[in-house]
C-alpha cells in the first residue's frame, strides 16, 4: 500500500512514398517510441516520493529513388561528386526561365533521443503543502546526411539566350556541391531544481510561492 509502480510504451512507425515529376520514388520512414516508469512511494501519511525515468526516441530515414542502385551522375561522366552508394543519383538541374527542374531527394538518417531522470516530493507541514524535486536531462541529436552530394547546375541563358539551350549544350551558368562530414553526434544535459510552498495563511488568503533553478549545458560533439 505504500507503494505504487506504473509505466507506458508507445510506438508509431510510418512509411511515405514520395513520387517527383519525372516518378522518381523517395521513401520515408520514420519511428518515434517514448516509454516511461514510475514509482511513487508514501513513506509517511504526510510525505510521498515519485522516481521517473522516461526515454523517447525518434528516427528518420530518408532514402532516394536511385539510391544503392544507379550511379546515374557516374553514368553521365560528371566528375567530382560523392560516390556512396546512398548518394547516387542524378544531380540538381535548376533552370532560371521557368521550365521544371529536375532534383531527387538526398539521403539522411537521423536519430534523435532523450533520457530524462526526475524526482518530486510533497510534504505537508500543518498550513504548508510544499513541493520540491528535480531533473537531469540528456539529449541527443544524430545527424547522418550530406548537404548537396551529387551537385546543382544553374542555366540562366547567359550563353545562348535560353536557359534549356545552354543546358543542350552543357554550359551551366553556376556549379555547386557540398560534401563530406556527413556524421555530426551532437550531445547537450539539462539539469532543474525546484521548490513550491503552497501556505494556507487562513480562510480568506493562500500564498504560493516557489524558486526554480535551470541550467543548460553547452553542446559537444561526440566525436
């Protein structure tokens, strides 16, 4: 009787396909889980204490129509781009007159997780409910992705006066790709304290006050 045990889990998982114009298919998946425990535990008829632990997760994974099976830049001799296997595909057409692009999606597969640990007491002391506890909080944010793997073209028309008659002939107007350090594990702690003092001064008046302590650790990478 003087303890109490309780606890949830929860998971969602979702698939999306996402056909482009041209019905490329990128995929989408993403699970998110949160669970938590908790134990409350009334030692005294005027005192009781909860533990809790909660941990939520979610991830993310991005996959493109050409990923792990055509090289599809490598095939039309355009050097210099990333060559995982993930990250083949076509690369990003932009065309500045208004005729519809061609891009795909780029691969990702991020994770991101909590781990919470919290503690609440109430005590009640004659004309005083007082409520005091705390937290500490870790999180993480795992990113796995590249910005622009397989590169960007720009055609303006600026050669020919036709942005699609600069793209027959191959003279791009702008180049970009960005590449590289595609694993970032950022992690952060969060850390709060508390009190609350709920005093009953008599019939008529209640005051309630209370102090609250919070302090956010700087980011680090793991790595």
């Amino acid at each position: 009787t003087r303890n109490q045990i309780f606890g949830n889990f929860d998971m969602q998982s979702t698939r999306n396909g996402d056909p482009s114009l041209f019905n490329f298919l990128d995929s989408t998946r993403t699970v998110g889980i949160n669970t938590a425990i908790n134990w409350t535990i009334r030692s005294a008829r005027r005192f009781s204490a909860t533990f809790r632990y909660q941990f939520s997760r979610l991830s993310m994974r991005t996959t493109p129509y050409f990923a792990n099976r055509l090289n599809l830049a490598g095939l039309a001799g355009i050097n210099g781009t990333n060559r995982e296997a993930v990250n083949w595909g076509p690369p990003s057409l932009v065309f500045s007159g208004g005729t519809a692009g061609l891009s795909d999606a780029q691969y990702s597969f991020n994770r991101n997780q909590t781990n919470t640990i919290s503690f609440s007491s109430f005590l009640n002391r004659g004309q005083h409910n007082i409520t005091f506890g705390g937290d500490v909080r870790r999180q993480q944010v795992n990113i796995l992705s590249q910005q622009d793997p397989r590169g960007t073209f720009t055609f303006t028309g600026t050669a020919t006066g036709s942005d699609l008659a600069d793209f027959l002939l191959g003279t791009p107007d702008t180049a970009s790709i960005a590449f590289g350090n595609a694993d970032k594990y950022f992690r952060q702690t969060f850390y709060d304290t508390f009190i609350t003092d709920d005093w009953k001064v008599n019939d008529a008046l209640t005051v309630n006050a209370g102090a609250r302590w919070e302090y956010e650790a700087p980011i680090s990478e793991l790595y």
